[in-house]
C-alpha cells in the first residue's frame, strides 16, 4: 500500500502539472472565465483531477498487488 501512495501521488502530480497551466493561463487570456470562475472555482478545477487521478491510480496499484499475490500463492 505504501508503493500505492507514492503511484497515486506521482499520478496527481502530473495531472496538477498538466491542468494546472491551462486553468490559470485561461483565466487570463478569456475575459468569460475571469468574469464567471472565481478563485476558489479555479482552484477546484485545478484540485479535482489531482485527487481523481491519485485514488485511480492508487487502486490500480492495489490491484495489481493483490492479483500477484493471489497468483504467488496458487502456483505455490
């Protein structure tokens, strides 16, 4: 589970560093989204994908742990 944590953190630091540039430069270059998202909306857009992205990631990970285990033990 520990591997899990450090997957699913490296998972939602790539999608912070991807969505991230392209929610604050929108924010400057279009007037409707400076108008219409407020800070704290532009910080969701930024956070949502991280966390998804962390909790999918994660449980692939777990999974995957779980199926080489029970695999370990049936060729055992």
């Amino acid at each position: 589970t520990n591997q899990a944590t450090i997957a699913g953190a490296k998972g939602a630091l790539l999608s912070t560093a991807i969505t991230a540039p392209i929610v604050l430069l929108s924010a400057r270059k279009f007037e409707w989204v400076r108008k219409n998202i407020k800070p704290t909306g532009r910080a969701i857009l930024v956070c949502f994908p991280a966390v998804g992205t962390f909790f999918v990631v994660a449980d692939k990970s777990i999974l995957k742990s779980a199926r080489d285990t029970s695999l370990a033990r049936i060729q055992n």
